[in-house]
C-alpha cells in the first residue's frame, strides 16, 4: 500500500474514532454539567485541572522518545531486541514517575485553600492519571507501525465506560464522587485494552537499565520540561481561577474550556502518525520529502481549523446551551474567545512536533518557559479581575506566541515555508460559510450546523481546496 495512503487510511480510522469519542465525551460534559450545576461543574473542573498541572511535572516526555529512539525498527531479532530493551526502560521510567504522582499530588493538595470535598476528589481521582501515563507511552508502538486498530478499539470502549457508568452513577445520585470513579474507571479499561494488544509487538517488563535510563533522560529532559512549560499555562488559568473566583465562574470557563480540551485531541491524531514519517525523512536528510510531509500536514490542519474558528463565532451560545443548558449561557461569549486558541492549537500542534522531528527541543524550551511566566504572571494580575475573560484571552496569546515561535525555528532550521495556496481557498470557503450563517441565524441549531458544513466543504471542493496526495512517498 503507498504511504500516503496507509496514512489516510489511519488518519481516517482514528479521526472517526475520535469524532465518535468527541460525541462520547460531549453527551458525558452534558449529563455531568447539567447534574452538577455551575458550582459542581467548577469543583469538579478545579479537581482535574489541579490534578493535569500537577501531573505535566512527571511527564518527562517519555512517550516522544518511544518515536524517537525506536523511529523505524529494521526486521530481526536483534532489531526488536533493541527496541523491547528500549521500550520497556521507558516504560519502567514512566510507571515509577507515574507513581511518584499518585502519591504526591493528593499531599500538595493539602496546602491549598481548598473546601475538604475538592481535596478528597484530587485523591481519589489521582488514581484516574496513573493509567494514562501509562497509555501515552504504549500508543507510539501502534503509531510507528501506522497499525492504530486497538487504539481505536481502546478510544471508544473508554468512552463507552465513561458514558455509560457517568450515567449510571448520575441515575443512582451518587454526585461527584460517582462522576470521579466513572473516569477512574474508564481509564483503566483503556490501558488494559492497549497493554494486551501492545503484547503483540513487544513484550512489556520492568526493566531497570541505568546507564540506558540516563541516555534516555538525557534526550527527553528538554521535551519533558517544554511539556511541563506548555501545560502549566494550559492548566494553571483555571487553578488561579478556582483560587480568586467563585466555583460558578470555574465552572462557566471550565464547560467552554472542556470543548478546547476535546477538540485539542483531533490535531493530534494526524501529527502523531506523521512524527515518525518526518523524523525519518529528516534523519536520512531528504529535505524534498520532509516538505511534501509538513505542507500535506499543514494543509489538511488548515482545513480542519478554520471553519471551526469562524462557524464557532456565529453558534457558540446555542452550542453551550445545547450542551449544557441555560445555566451556562455566559460560557457562550468565553467559547467565542477560546476558539481563537483551538484554532491555533490545530495548526500549531503540526511545528510543536516537528521541532521534535528535527531535534531542536533545547531551543523550543526557553520560548515555553518564557511563555508560561508570561501567561502564570498574566494570568494572576488579571484573573481576580476580569475573572474568565481574562483567561480566555491570555490562553489565546499564549498559543500565539508559543507557536509562531515553533514556526520560527522550523523555518530557520529547515529552510521551508509552507504553502498558503490551500489556506486562500480555505478562507473563501469559510466567508461563504459565514454568509449562509449569519443570513440563516435564527434557524435550529442543527439546521445551522448542517449548512456550515454543506457550504463549506462544497465550496471548498469546487475550489479544489484539497491538498494533493502523497503520490512520490512510498513503503
């Protein structure tokens, strides 16, 4: 099969997984934001965002470095010999730091103004965090064999648990405490599906290989602390937030936030097939091939994230209504702001991984780290006073900065520019998107999303706005 259609293929697979887990997990924000209210949504928003900030501390972008030192594994024994001692070293390294944050992060809680119910919830949903530090280090191995099946099985069966078990622990008035074990639960399912299906490729032990374990430390710590960087302006706007405002205005950011957080994972599913691609390009210094790669990523980003940024404008308050009810209206107006950075996020996720591919993480770092003081300083000036506007707003910069610095050092480094032929034609789509929305605004909802879309793919087709394929690459 030709490359570019394996990759297709698998971005296709794994893009409808995740359409049908985004449906999974809205229909599970719906049932938990309308069962807890604002002020419960903002408790229970306030437990994982404490929980996610916390827990970048301990990801030593291990998962990266499965792609990165095990790339593309040649046939034989000794080959995966070399890969299952590799592999497992870092999976040895990711479950005892995994660990260390199970422990740890319900005792820094307790230094906290938080109310006993919040505390409580950041222990038990600790336990939730362990598993998919351990998952993010076994998809790469279903990622550099461009074989992601199980990983989809494991995606939508997650959900499913999720779903069902929120459901049912909302039926049984079970409150927060029912809402936190179905996540707890749906986690540990997604591991054990993956874990079982990984033993396929390689077989997974603790291995303790110490001079291993410091060449790996070695190359990951600056990835490790640009994740650390990245997520700590990602996560600490609502953390600040629960510390100055109320629990109802947590919660009003927190259900717009929750559709950035969803919609953040779909970029992702096409850039983490692509990484290995790039970065074997890269490494045989093929630099016509690695362009065909990162314009093909970067078009179909584009397509993906601009009518999301500019049809969220039009139905964002019927869309948070929708999904959460009246009571969270004011959330539409933060969502019109924080699409900016969703938007951004798609397209910028494609250079945040290639400076990976091109081994330039030491640079990238001192842009995260200058990016999370400004957005942590930012974010404690103006949060107690313009409470969740301002944090939208300073996200959106944030994303902004970090990534047009990513661009940056992808262009100094590679001497590429990406086309913007796609991006025109993409943009024309979108304005007659616009039109048809704002002419039809005060249809049905579903009716308005089904003719953004009809607008806009349709015009975009007849623009011939597709980027073309890639016919050169080949196994």
């Amino acid at each position: 099969m030709a490359l570019d259609r394996k990759i297709t293929f698998n971005t296709l697979l794994q893009f409808s997984s995740k359409i049908i887990g985004l449906i999974l997990s809205i229909f599970t924000v719906a049932l938990t934001a309308r069962y807890l209210g604002t002020k419960g949504f903002g408790q229970y928003s306030t437990i994982l965002a404490f929980l996610q900030l916390f827990g970048t501390l301990m990801d030593l972008g291990l998962s990266m470095m499965v792609i990165q030192m095990t790339p593309y594994q040649k046939e034989g024994e000794e080959a995966r010999e070399i890969e299952t001692k590799i592999f497992n070293n870092i999976f040895t390294l990711r479950f005892f730091s995994a660990l260390f944050f199970l422990f740890l992060a319900p005792l820094v809680s307790l230094f906290f103004p938080y109310p006993p119910l919040i505390k409580i919830g950041i222990a038990l949903t600790s336990f939730s965090f362990f598993f998919p530090f351990l998952t993010q280090v076994i998809i790469p191995l279903f990622q550099k064999r461009l074989a992601i099946k199980r990983v989809v099985v494991g995606e939508i069966t997650s959900r499913s648990v999720l779903f069902i078990f929120t459901a049912l622990a909302i039926w049984l008035k079970m409150g927060l405490w029912g809402i936190l074990g179905a996540i707890i639960l749906g986690n540990l399912v997604n591991f054990l599906i993956l874990f079982f299906s990984s033993l396929h490729f390689i077989k997974i032990s603790l291995q303790f290989d110490f001079p291993l374990w410091k060449e790996i430390l070695k190359k990951t710590w600056p990835i490790g602390l640009s994740i650390a960087f990245n997520l700590i302006y990602f996560r600490s706007d609502t953390v600040i937030l629960s510390l100055y405002r109320s629990q109802e205005e947590v919660g009003i950011y927190g259900i717009a936030y929750k559709i950035l957080e969803v919609l953040s994972l779909l970029p992702l599913v096409f850039v983490g097939l692509i990484l290995p691609l790039l970065t074997k390009v890269w490494v045989q210094k093929n630099l016509d091939q690695f362009k065909k790669i990162l314009q093909y990523g970067f078009d179909l980003l584009l397509i993906l994230a601009l009518p999301l940024v500019v049809g969220t404008l039009f139905l964002a308050r019927p869309i948070i209504v929708l999904i959460s009810g009246e009571e969270f209206a004011l959330a539409g107006d933060v969502l019109r702001i924080i699409i900016f950075a969703t938007g951004i996020i798609f397209v910028g996720t494609l250079f945040g991984h290639t400076i990976v591919a091109i081994h330039k993480q030491k640079t990238m770092l001192w842009f995260y780290l200058i990016d999370a003081m400004i957005a942590v300083t930012a974010y404690l000036i103006f949060i107690p006073r313009y409470s969740y506007y301002a944090a939208a707003i300073i996200t959106v910069f944030s994303e902004l900065f970090l990534y047009f610095f990513a661009f940056l050092i992808v262009w100094r480094t590679t001497k590429i520019l990406p086309s913007l032929k796609i991006f025109w034609k993409s943009l024309k789509a979108c304005l007659m998107m616009a039109l048809l929305l704002w002419i039809f605004k005060e249809q049905n909802l579903f009716l308005l999303l089904f003719l953004a879309n009809a607008s806009y793919f349709g015009t975009l087709h007849l623009l011939k706005g597709w980027p073309k394929r890639l016919k050169e690459l080949r196994e």
